[in-house]
C-alpha cells in the first residue's frame, strides 16, 4: 500500500480550493439526511484519519493539502469561518442535488404515466342524475368513477368545457392509481425551484473559497 506523507500541522491554509460533501442523502420524513459510510473516504492530511467531507487547500508553502472540516484549528478567524460557511453551504449543495435527483426521476416517471393515460379509451359520458335546484336543474354526468356538475340555470348545460374537465377527471383517477399525487407540471417547477436553489449554492460557495 502506498503510504501517505502527512502535512505538518503548522503548514497554515493559504486558500480555499474546494469542499464537496460526498455522503448519499436519504429522506426521513420531512428532512432529508446524510448517510455516514457513503460517501468517498479520503484521508486527512493534516490528522491522517479519513473523511467524507473533502476540504482542498493550498497551503502557505504552496503545497496542495486535503483536510478535515474539523482540522482547520489554529487558523485565522477569517480561514475557520470561511471554511466552516464552505462545510454548510457543501452539504446542502450535496442535500439539494438528492432531491433533485429524485425529481428528476420522479418527473420521468410521471410524464410517462400521463402520456399512458391518455392513450387510454374514456367511456362515454352518462347523465347519473338531475337535481331540481333554486335556480334551475343541476345535471350530475359521469365518465366512469369520474364526475361533473353542470351550472344550474345555464343555457349551455353539458358543453365541451364540462365535457373536457370529465375527461380531465377520469384521466387525473387513472394517473393517481399508478402511484401519482401530483400532476407532471409539478415536478417541472420543483425541479426548477432546486436548480434555481442549487445555482445559488454554487455562487455563495464560490465566494466562500479564495
């Protein structure tokens, strides 16, 4: 095995390169968590043990270094809240792509259960009911397990707007009976709520390191 020089402890932290939280993230209840022993391990060259943090400094002598988030001790102010700033804004850059990750393929997912859906043959509309009301006749249609109501006192009755959200209907059962809550429009916008998130993690990281 090859063996490891171990920088020595008085070498100081000259810059920042770059932190990447390695670890995998697993999702428990509304929290999102980091799972020890996934990430990749490397080892410290300041303490010599390993870690799934990974912190890349260049040090005063000009020499490269790989360190523990915890082993920037006797630094300047300035370097230990940096790199401590860097070690949380890493983690959730590495929390944020997860979810991203699973929207992604959440949204792969959904869009081909929909498109399955629609391929499907609708039963033809029936008349179920008609409700006297105070203001005229109510219609109850339906289209399978699928319901709509007509607006009492209109002339237009069952017309292709309340022909379409019957289908819409029927179409939305069919989906969430293949395991969707959501409709696929919104995966699109949490996925672009996290990329938008994602995009200011990198800024704030790249402001931290220097």
């Amino acid at each position: 095995m090859k063996s490891r020089v171990v920088v020595e402890i008085n070498a100081k932290i000259h810059r920042i390169l770059g932190v990447r939280d390695m670890r995998d993230r697993i999702e428990v209840g509304d929290r999102w968590v980091a799972v020890p022993g996934t990430g990749d391990l490397r080892p410290c060259d300041r303490c010599g043990r390993e870690h799934e943090i990974h912190v890349d400094v260049e040090l005063a002598d000009g020499r490269r270094a790989n360190i523990g988030s915890g082993c920037a001790k006797g630094e300047s102010m300035e370097v230990q809240a940096r790199l401590k700033s860097a070690v949380s804004a890493a983690k959730a850059r590495s929390k944020l792509r997860g979810e991203l990750a699973l929207v992604c393929d959440a949204q792969v997912h959904a869009s081909q259960a929909w498109r399955e859906v629609e391929e499907l043959h609708a039963p033809p509309p029936e008349l179920l009911e008609e409700v006297p009301v105070a203001n005229g006749i109510r219609q109850i249609w339906g289209m399978g397990d699928a319901r709509v109501w007509t607006v009492p006192g209109s002339s237009q009755g069952f017309d292709s707007e309340r022909r379409q959200a019957l289908i819409s209907a029927w179409r939305g059962n069919r989906y969430r009976e293949r395991g969707f809550g959501q409709p696929p429009y919104s995966y699109d916008r949490r996925k672009k709520d996290l990329e938008d998130r994602l995009t200011k993690i990198e800024i704030k990281l790249g402001s931290l390191v220097f």
